[in-house]
C-alpha cells in the first residue's frame, strides 16, 4: 500500500507538471463545442461554400439533438482515442526506453503497484476528459437546438466511459509489452481500428462484443440497446479491462530487464 | 566476512557471451574495482548484481538482499519532479518510513552537496549535479553493498575529485563494488582488483598481491650526473638503459642478481643518490593483461 | 440571429484555442530541449490548429 501512495504520487505529479491533466479535457472539451456549433450554423456555412445558383435554396431538417451527441462521440472515436494513445504511449515503455526506470526497478519494486498507479492516473485523466467533453457538449447542444433527457445522457456517458477504460487500458498494456512508445502507440491503434473493422463488417453476426460498446451507448440516447446483449457486452468488456491490467503487471515485471542501464 | 558469493556467473545473449564464468567474493567493509575495456562485460555483471538481469547460469549470493544501492553510469531522473521528491520516492520505495524518509533525504542531500537545490527540478540539473543525487538515490537507504557503474568517468576533473572524496567516506561502513576505466581512481580506493576482459575474468587479487604478481623485477639507480649514468651503463653487460640521470636495470634472468649490483655501486658510493624497485601501475598492469592474448 | 450571438457562442471555441496556443508557445520558448528546432515547433503551434498544440505535448515538448 506505501508503495501504491508513492507511485501514485509520482503519477499524479508527472500528470500535473506535464499539463496531460489539463490539456486533454481541454481537447475533448473543445470538439464538444465545436460538433454542435458547425450543426448550428450548417445552413450558413453550406449557402457560403457552396456555389449554387442565385435563388437556389437548401433545405436541410436540423439535426436531431441526440444526433449531434452521438456525432461527437463520433469524434472522440477518432480524435480523443489518437489523443489518448499519443498521451499515454509511453507510460512504461518510455521509462525503460529512457533510463528512468532503472532507479525504480533496483528496489524491491511492487509492479502491481507500478502498473495500477499509471492505469488509475491515465484512466482518471480520461474520465475527466469524457465527462467534461461530453457535458459540455450537452449544454451546447441544449442552448442551440433542444433539451436531451438527461438520464438518457448518464447511460451514454457511462457506457461510452467503459469504452474509454478500454482503450487506456489497451494502451498501457502495450507499453508494457512492446519495447518503446512509438510501437505502443502503433500496436493500440491498429488493434483498436482493426478490430472495429471487423465488428463494422461482420458484426451483424452476433450482438455481444465490447466492440460494440460505442454503439450501444448511442443507442442509450433512443430507444436504449437490448438489456441482455448490452449487459453482457458491458461485462465482457470490464473483465477484459481486468484481463489487461493484469497482463500489463505480468509484463511490467517481465519486461523490467529490457530498463536501460 | 564475505558480503558477496558469485559462482560461475554467465550471462548470454543468444550466441554472445556477454558475462563468462564469473567468480569472485566481495569480504565486508572492502571496496573492489571491476577494471576493463569497454565492452568488457562490467555493466552486464552490476545489472546482474543489482537485480536487473537475470544471469543465463552461475549465482551471485548475498547475504542481505534489500541492502544494495546501484548507481548506473548515466543516471536517469525524472525531470518533473524535484531533488528532494525523487530522493524522498526513492528512499520510500526502498521501504522506510515517511517521516524517517524525508529527514534521510535532506540529510543525504546535504552530504552529496546538493543542499542548496532540494526544491529545483532535475531537469535543469548539470551532469555533475545529476550523477551526485544519482549516488543520492544509492546510498539514501544505506545499503550494505553498493554496487557503481563507472561512477566518476563522466565527470570533469574537479567534480571527479570531490565524488571520489564522498566515496571514501563511505568506504569503510559499506562494501563498494565499482567499475572504472580509470585506472588512477582504481588505484585510490580499492582493496580488491578484478580485471574483466572480454567477459572473462581475467586477473582478480588485493591491490598489493597483483601489483606484486606483475612488478617488473627492475631496480632503478639515481646517479648524480647523466655522465656517471652512461658510464655505469657502459662498464657492465646488463642490459641496462640510461633515462636521463637514472638508469633501469632488469634484475633476475635477464640481468645480475642484486647483491652483484649493490656490490658494484658500494665500489663509487659518491656517484649514486639513489636506488628503488620498480613498482608497477595499475595502468601498466592493465596494459599487460588487456594485451595478452 | 444577431451578430451578439454569434460571437457569444464562438467565443469559447476561439478562447480554448487561442489559449492552447498561446500556452504552448510558451512553454516552447521556455522549453530547453525540446524534441526539434523550436522555429519548425512555433510554426505548427501557430499554423496547424488544435493538432499542432497537441502534436507539440506529445511529441515535442520531452516532458522537461
């Protein structure tokens, strides 16, 4: 547990004093505004750049709220994940690549503690960034088009959290086993974006998959999913988070002698 | 007491031997210099020691196991945080106390002469400064064994001086285990020499017992003048060579034994202001072991 | 809708961004080391929105 403390400060200090903590909220926050505001003025923008005849005129339905949440997720799948990635890349593999970890390692270093103080950090880190993304995006989308049930929202935002732990976890697991950060940020997102490819293109097939966790939260905002498939989904999904951490303690520990010296 | 057992260390990668049936004892209270090349297989032997590594075959036994602090030869401190919050982390990872941790680290600050920057970031620490809360984070926990990788080679001579003044100030209460490729610093603080070429080891022994084992059986006679030197030198067949107002004379097999030269200087006393024995360097050692084939 | 309203709902988008901006543009003339020429770094902070910034944190800035 001391040790637990310890790294955990360590994690939290470098989080703080290299502004991950404050910078990645602020992306995400800044895609939220940004997804509702260009719906808003849509019309405006299309009748500007688009060169149609004179008297020629657009009509486009405005968007549904939940869509322009659903849109920001959308996003967040691409921007926020790549930022994440890029952010956390180097959680473990980078402390070996660069020496730092040496002066961790030649004490009687507990790697589960290791492992779970930059998992809670970067997870923590993500979550902050997810809500604050998200709820900005709400209020936007209340103020320039309608109100989206606010339950509603909690089940996304929720859903669509697991989805985030995830992809962290994900991440930090390869910067465990891969030897530098570049490879660690490689492997996470080719695994992430190949794999969803799959789930995109065969995935009518079945309905349990933590892959389909995004979609399921989109779907929280209509009608809901299906409580079976989501719950199992949902359960697979934090026993593979699980199943990451502790492959990433085990790899923690086994890569230890891969630290330069 | 010995501290320290290695028995037949090994360490492979792949078909590359790195590290080669090494096998030496570290006694209590005594410092050893791991002399070499680079590339010599010091660095791999110090991460084994220091638990980093895991030797392909052979066991390195000690007897206290929390009690080791390593110093690696380019130290690498996480910029963010401050000389005292990386040395209070270190300490609290090597299992003291809070409260206990703080005060040894301003203390062990103090002693390494970083007092004046508890409070500034790594990060814009010079060399010097780095390598100093490097041997910081060594000996913070005061560990029984400490184990440095070429501690002072990358230091200017000044910063050389004054690392190498803090060592032997530990000396006596730590066993020190330290590789180095200069062999001047070797020469100040060691009790015990290993000479590790290739992976192997290559010679081991106390200071005195190799210097002995490799000094040259020369005698060198001062003469007053440069003309008593050549003159002595022409008398006799000896083989002898004139250096300046000295003479070094090989005794043994290849010259007279040293009563013949004694008997023969008594005759003219008044030319000669002195005579000593040869003593070897730890260079010159180096220089004949590292050359050997 | 009015001119008021448009600046009003802009404003928080060009804030974020001119302060992210700005930030780290600072950091990068404070920055000692930073992972290639500063000159390159303050061109896509300044020229490259919201992904110049982030590229510069997570690439550029070596975490000193």
């Amino acid at each position: 547990m001391t040790q637990f403390n310890v790294l955990l400060k360590k994690e939290w200090r470098e989080n703080f004093r290299n502004y991950k903590v404050f910078w990645i909220p602020i992306v995400f926050i800044l895609f939220g505004i940004i997804e509702p505001v260009t719906n808003y003025f849509m019309p405006q923008i299309l009748d500007s750049v688009g060169n149609l005849p004179d008297g020629a005129v657009i009509e486009i339905p405005p968007p549904e709220p939940e869509e322009i949440l659903v849109a920001v997720m959308g996003q967040y799948q691409l921007i926020g994940i790549l930022v994440l990635v890029l952010a956390y890349m180097g959680s473990v593999a980078g402390e070996r690549k660069n020496g730092t970890a040496t002066l961790l390692y030649v004490r009687p270093l507990s790697y589960r503690s290791y492992f779970l103080s930059k998992w809670i950090l970067a997870s923590a880190v993500g979550m902050l960034s997810v809500w604050s993304g998200l709820l900005a995006a709400y209020y936007y989308t209340f103020l320039l088009f309608e109100r989206v049930d606010f339950t509603k929202f909690l089940k996304f935002g929720a859903t669509y959290s697991l989805w985030i732990l995830l992809i962290v976890s994900l991440v930090l697991l390869m910067s465990a086993v891969l030897p530098n950060a570049g490879l660690a940020a490689a492997g996470s997102l080719l695994l992430i974006f190949v794999f969803q490819l799959i789930d995109g293109l065969l995935g009518t097939y079945w309905t349990v998959s933590p892959l389909k966790i995004p979609g399921y939260a989109a779907q929280w905002l209509l009608d809901g999913p299906k409580p079976e498939d989501f719950w199992w989904t949902a359960g697979i999904g934090i026993l593979l988070i699980f199943a990451m951490i502790l492959a990433g303690i085990r790899s923690s520990k086994a890569n230890a002698s891969k630290t330069k010296v | 007491m010995n501290i320290l057992e290695v028995d037949k260390l090994t360490k492979r990668y792949g078909s590359e031997v790195a590290v080669s049936n090494l096998s030496f004892s570290l006694e209590e209270g005594t410092s050893t210099a791991l002399i070499g090349p680079n590339g010599a297989g010091k660095t791999t032997t110090l991460s084994i020691l220091a638990g980093l590594l895991k030797q392909t075959s052979g066991t390195a036994d000690w007897k206290n196991h929390s009690g080791i602090g390593f110093l690696p030869q380019h130290p690498q401190l996480f910029p963010w945080l401050t000389a005292l919050e990386f040395l209070e982390m270190a300490a609290r990872l090597s299992g003291i106390a809070a409260r206990e941790a703080r005060s040894r680290s301003i203390e062990t600050l103090q002693f390494v002469g970083l007092g004046s920057a508890l409070n500034k970031k790594t990060g814009t620490f010079s060399g010097g400064m780095k390598q100093r809360l490097g041997l910081a984070q060594a000996i913070v926990h005061r560990p029984k064994l400490l184990l440095l990788d070429e501690p002072v080679s990358a230091l200017d001579p000044t910063g050389r001086r004054e690392i190498m003044n803090l060592l032997k100030s530990l000396q006596h209460d730590t066993t020190i285990l330290y590789s180095t490729h200069i062999l001047n610093d070797a020469e100040e603080m060691t009790d015990q020499v290993l000479f590790l070429r290739r992976g192997q080891l290559v010679e081991q022994g106390s200071l005195e017992e190799v210097k002995a084992r490799y000094a040259e059986p020369n005698i060198r006679i001062r003469f007053q003048d440069v003309r008593s030197a050549a003159h002595f030198v022409e008398q006799h067949n000896w083989n002898a060579r004139v250096e300046g107002t000295s003479v070094l004379l090989p005794l043994g097999e290849a010259g007279p034994r040293m009563e013949e030269v004694l008997s023969v200087l008594s005759k003219d006393a008044t030319a000669v202001s002195g005579i000593e024995r040869q003593q070897a360097t730890l260079e010159e050692i180096f220089l004949k072991v590292a050359g050997a084939e | 809708m009015d001119q008021t309203t448009l600046v009003l709902l802009l404003l928080p988008i060009i804030a974020i961004q001119l302060g992210l901006m700005i930030f780290t543009l600072v950091d990068l003339v404070k920055n000692p080391n930073p992972n290639g020429p500063k000159w390159l770094w303050a061109i896509l902070i300044v020229f490259v929105n919201i992904l110049g910034p982030i590229l510069y944190l997570v690439i550029g800035r070596r975490n000193y």
